[in-house]
C-alpha cells in the first residue's frame, strides 16, 4: 500500500475516534462533578480551609521561587552563561488509557489546535509522565515512562553526574517500573544510593531540571563491569491518572 | 467488490464493539491487560453475510482497530483479511452452522488472531513483551469474554436487521 495512502487512511480513521473517547471522558466529568455536588457544605467548608492553607505554603514557595530565579539570572549574566529554559504548563485531560504488555500510552483530550508539539514532556504531581509522540487536530498520544521504549537522562538526586533511564513495562496490578544504569560504580552498595530519588536531568533537552522519575530500588554492579544498574520503582498513580501537564518549551511556543 | 448499504450494518455495530472494548480496555490498563477480542467482530462477516462483503466488513474494522494502536497500520487488518478467508473455506468444506460450531470456530479465529499479532509484534524491535504473565493473562480473558459475548453480540447484529427490515446476503 502507499505511504501517504496508508498515512492519510490512518488518520481518518483516528480522527474519527477520536470525539467517541473525548465524549467518553466529558461523561465521566459531568458524572464526577455530580458526585461532587452531593457532597455536603461540611464538606466543602473543610476543603476550603484545606487549601487557604495549602495556597498560603505555595504563596511563600513563589515568593522564594522568584527570588532563585532572580539570583540563576544574575548568574548566567555574570559568567556569560545561556539562559536556562522554560516551559508553559499546558493543563490537559486523559481521554483514554492504554497499558498492556508491548505499549504504555495515554491519548489526551488536547492537539495541535491546543499547541501541543510532537516531542514534548508530560509530568503530574507524582513527576514525569512521559513524551508526547504523536499530535491529532483534537487529541495527542503519551508514550509513558513505564514503556519499554521510554528512554531519557536523568541522575540520582544528590549526584548530578548523569545516568540512563528506561521503562520496563509493568506487571500485572503492581505499579510500573523502569531500569537505571550507567550509573558511577563508586556508589555502590552505599545505603545512601538505595531507595534514593531519580530526577531529571536539563541533558534530555524535554524535561527540566529535579522532576521525578521514580525511586532506586537497588544497585548492582552491571554486566560490563564499569558501571552501576537497577530498577526504579514508578509512582503508583501513573496508570489512573486523570489530568497532565504538556511541558510546552518558550521558545516553541513563540515559533509557534 | 462494493458495500452494500446493508453490509454498513455490521461495519457499523463492529464500530461500537471496538469503542466497547476501548473503554474496557482502559479500565483494564490498571492491570496491564489487553481485551484482544477480533473473532467478535468476524463472526457474523463469515457465518451470515456475502464472503465478498464480509471480506471488507473484517479488513475495514481491521483498519479501524489499527488506526488506534502504535502497532504498524494494517497488521490486525492483513491479519484478519488471512484468517477470514480460511474460515470461509473451513465452513464451506465442513458445512459449519450450528451454534457450537460458530462457537467453536469463534475461539480458533481469536487464537489464530493472538497467535499472528504476538508473532508479528515480536519481530518489530520497539514492541517487545514486558510481562509474560499478562500476556498470557490478556489472552485467556479475551477467550472467556469470546465465549460469554458472542451470541450477544451475533443476536444484536440480527435484532438490527429485523428493526430496520432488511437482511444480509446469507441471512438464515
């Protein structure tokens, strides 16, 4: 069959679909934000105390937030540095899951209509949630961090030399898990490298700097002899999320 | 070969079965399950309508089904395509039309199915098995659900062509 006419094929069809599962995940909001409605004023009153408190923390957190990003500015001025960059959150909500033994994908209720780019970073709260790896008119694709083809730089939270991670998949009902290696022998069977954070690294070029990945579960001397290798244990909530972040470079998004 | 207006019938409810199965699908994916259920939507393409129409009605929700899934385009379709022609050949040859026989003939198209995607998916590099235990998991549910749903879904198929009173080529 040609390309383009399997390609063209392949589209329509998705683009079809695609309403059928926004419609899907619409449903499930309204059901949801029903549910909601039913809870009592009880309820909502200690919600909403709940979070004055939770917004008086981050009010304090952006005020400090403001002045590091004031004192990285000086310092990039001072030593002639290029500028770190940075990214707009674009909110958007899953409209399907698809985790099975060969793939790990999300497909999210926003596209390029939505300037959603090809390539670009998902995280929730839990950390990193993958890469965006295909753009629809309405929808996009997430490959997720528990996919075996899930590849990217990161390094362990109080070592910044880098090391590789990849997904491993997950298996059944237990949460994702991902494998870390090249990781510097010297730390080795240290208690202070087990259980430690993986975050991200600014190398990828899609995620910025101490995002979570994932928590080393343990290290082993690899098969090459040179370096360290693991597995990583996943956030648990990977597989029933509801809403992301699309990490949307600046710079893009003025191209754009 | 041309599509009759009531060959779009089936087309049309293996359209619904496929966002079904999607929706159970992602329900499943807290288990890293796959409901793979393609005999569903090839029964009544084999056992009730024209071979040339039932020919297109199984490669199109091939399509269909691909259209969503990371895979190479086309695999579930050629696939399906192989296996319909087969079927109709087993049928013809053994005169199959009792319902053990459709049952029967249902759960051999699916293992034939999962058999051709596993083997196709292993020789693509990106699409290695994670997890042994799910796939042969997915696999004996996707059997199960077959059993308990086909005659469900063979009857929808039919009450469609009552209510709206016209009948496929080899309607019995």
């Amino acid at each position: 069959m040609p390309v383009v006419f399997k390609r063209t094929l392949q589209t329509a069809f998705y683009e079809l679909q695609a309403p059928s599962w926004a419609l899907t995940s619409v449903v499930k909001d309204v059901q949801s934000f029903w549910g909601l409605k039913l809870k009592s004023k009880n309820d909502l009153i200690h919600t909403g105390r709940d979070m004055a408190r939770l917004n008086a923390a981050y009010e304090l957190a952006l005020q400090e937030n403001a002045m590091l990003k004031h004192e990285v500015g000086a310092l990039e001025q001072l030593f002639n540095l290029p500028p770190t960059e940075g990214y707009r959150y674009e909110v958007a909500r899953v409209a399907r899951r698809d985790i099975n033994t060969w793939w790990h994908r999300l497909t999210l209720r926003k596209g390029r209509k939505h300037g959603i780019p090809k390539g670009a970073g998902v995280v929730f709260k839990g950390g990193v949630v993958g890469r965006v790896v295909e753009v629809y008119e309405y929808t996009s694709a997430v490959e997720l961090i528990s996919s075996p083809n899930f590849r990217i730089a990161g390094h362990l939270q109080n070592d910044l030399r880098p090391v590789t991670y990849q997904g491993l998949g997950s298996p059944v009902g237990q949460t994702g898990l991902g494998r870390v290696s090249q990781v510097p022998l010297d730390g080795v069977g240290h208690d202070d490298k087990k259980s430690q954070q993986l975050v991200t690294s600014r190398l990828g070029g899609i995620f910025p700097e101490g995002i979570t990945i994932g928590y080393v579960a343990g290290l082993s001397c690899g098969t090459d002899g040179l370096f360290a290798q693991g597995e990583v244990v996943l956030d648990r909530g990977l597989s029933q999320l509801q809403e992301v972040a699309v990490l949307i470079p600046i710079e893009s998004d003025h191209e754009a | 070969m041309k599509l009759k207006a009531q060959s779009l019938l089936p087309l049309l409810a293996n359209v619904f079965l496929v966002w079904l199965i999607q929706l159970v699908n992602d329900g499943l994916s807290a288990f890293s399950l796959l409901l793979f259920v393609p005999a569903l939507w090839m029964v009544f393409p084999v056992f009730y309508a024209h071979y040339k129409t039932g020919f297109l009605i199984s490669v199109i929700t091939g399509f269909w089904w691909d259209a969503t899934e990371p895979t190479p385009f086309g695999t579930l379709a050629v696939w399906m395509g192989c296996v319909y022609v087969l079927m109709i050949h087993l049928k013809a040859r053994y005169e199959l039309k009792k319902p053990l026989h459709v049952q029967l003939l249902a759960q051999v198209m699916n293992v034939l199915l999962f058999l051709g995607y596993v083997c196709t998916l292993a020789f693509c590099t990106e699409f290695w098995v994670s997890s042994w235990v799910s796939l042969w998991l997915s696999w004996a549910l996707s059997q199960l659900v077959l059993i308990g749903v086909l005659f469900w879904y063979v009857d929808l198929q039919k009450a469609i062509f009552l209510l709206l009173r016209c009948k496929p080529v080899n309607y019995r």
